[in-house]
C-alpha cells in the first residue's frame, strides 16, 4: 500500500490507471478506523479495480472545537488495517494541503442540513461539504463509499455531487454493529466502560421501533416511549428522535404520511455525541 500525502502526487500516481480506463474507488474517512470501515474498503475492491482511502480529521465540520480535539487519532493502527484489507493508497494530508487559505463556500442543499444533525451542529454539513468537494477534486473517483450510519450525511453528498455534476456513484453501504448493537463508529473509543455499557440503550431503542410500528403504535407514542427510556439515567442526553419518510427526508406525525420509513436518533452518552438510524 503507497501512503501519499500531497494532492499533486495523488494525481500523478492514479493518472495512470486513469490512462487506463481503470475503475477508482474512494473511501473518505477521519480515521480511528474499525470494522465498520474496512467493510467500506471491501465493497470498492470487490467493485472497483483500485481503492483509495483518505483519513482527513476535517477542521471545518467540528463546530465544538473540544470535539475536534478529543477525535481519536491512531494512524500507525489504521494503515496496517488498510494495508490488510487490500486497500491500494491511502492519502493522508495535512490540514495545510486541503485548505492552504480559508474555504470560504457556502453550500445550499435546501432542508436537508438543516434539520436533525444540521440544526444542532451549525455549519457541520458546509463543512462536510467542503472536504468532500476537495476530496473528490483530488482523488476524481468513479465510486466513494460511505456508511449508512450516517444516513444524513449521505444525502448530503448526493445532493453536492448533483450540484457540482462530478460522475461519482455514490454508494451508502449497511450499518456494521458491535455484538451488542451498538452501531460501529470512531467516537466509541472514547467511552468509559461504564459509558460504553451505558451506550446499548441505543441500539435497544432503534431495534425496536419497527416492531412498535407493528403494534400499532403511534409515532407519538414510540417519541414518548424513547424519551421516557432516556430521562432514566442521568449519563443520557438527547438531541433529537425522529421517524421520517426515508425516501424525501421528510419528518413525519403520522404512518400514513410515508411508506418508507427511516428512524434517526442522536444521544450523548456522557461527552460522547453517538447517532443511529434504521430504515423500516
């Protein structure tokens, strides 16, 4: 596995598969990678005839500068999984080299970051945005893959790559889980254990709320149910719960208002900001 630093350098190594007609595949991480991630990995090799993954702690998509500072970093363990998992090049700027002077665009993609994780964490999408528009210059990929736990996030991407008319399929691939549920991610590093332990209430919640549906109850009543859950610990502190149409990212009141269906939450367990969503 090459580990390329520099934008100019990237463009040279893959301008000959390029040349070539070769299929490139791209996977954007922040690092502190996991399972979750190498299944990211697999998917743009089984698809693709090269894989590239970044690891970029992007400065401007945190709009809690504590949170930046806390985001685990472990590059040393994450380029030995990407050299494992068959992964080709791995690019890892540094800040300099993405933004060597302010990125000043803003991005308007209607309603959709503006709700959920875009009203309480002001600016995060501009700033997703602005990464993965400069990501995607660097890398011009065929294909980046991304995971659905973000669910938002990638609606976001959707959006910029129409807006920007780049030819990149963009492909959301399954939540990966711990044993217990809980929905792989970088942040979980960074329990305690009692946080950690504390944290399966999560993937408790959101496991069950198809089959509240099937119980008929209403999308009040499960709202009522999740919160009610939540205020029994102290260590909890909800952002938000919603059921939204899955197919327009739409909140609804009522079953009758969507046919798909797309639970979200967002939950602080202790200082750790943890979100899920499942598609029913």
């Amino acid at each position: 596995m090459q580990i390329i630093t520099k934008i100019a350098e990237l463009d040279y190594v893959l301008s000959k598969y390029r040349n070539q007609n070769k299929i490139i595949g791209f996977v954007p991480t922040m690092g502190a990678l996991h399972l979750g991630h190498i299944s990211l990995i697999n998917a743009s090799n089984k698809d693709c005839n090269i894989t590239i993954c970044s690891i970029f702690v992007n400065p401007t998509q945190f709009n809690d500068k504590k949170d930046l500072e806390r985001y685990p970093k472990t590059p040393e363990k994450d380029a030995k999984l990407l050299k494992d998992a068959g992964c080709s090049i791995l690019f890892m700027p540094e800040v300099d080299e993405m933004y060597p002077e302010t990125d000043t665009r803003i991005f308007d993609f209607g309603s959709i970051d503006k709700i959920l994780d875009g009203k309480f964490r002001p600016g995060h999408f501009n700033g997703v945005a602005q990464i993965v528009s400069k990501l995607f210059f660097a890398v011009k990929p065929n294909k980046a893959y991304f995971g659905s736990k973000d669910f938002q996030q990638v609606l976001v991407v959707k959006n910029l790559v129409k807006q920007l008319n780049l030819p990149i399929e963009i492909i959301a691939c399954p939540i990966l889980r711990e044993q217990d549920g809980l929905a792989m991610s970088s942040r979980n590093t960074l329990l305690s254990k009692d946080e950690r332990e504390a944290a399966k209430i999560i993937p408790e919640i959101m496991l069950t709320i198809a089959a509240h549906k099937s119980n008929n109850l209403s999308i009040k009543q499960i709202a009522d149910l999740v919160n009610k859950k939540v205020s029994t610990n102290s260590m909890y502190k909800l952002d938000y719960f919603v059921i939204a149409n899955a197919d327009s990212f739409e909140e609804i009141t009522e079953w009758e208002q969507a046919t798909n269906y797309v639970a979200l939450i967002a939950c602080f367990v202790g200082k750790v900001r943890l979100i899920d969503n499942v598609v029913f």
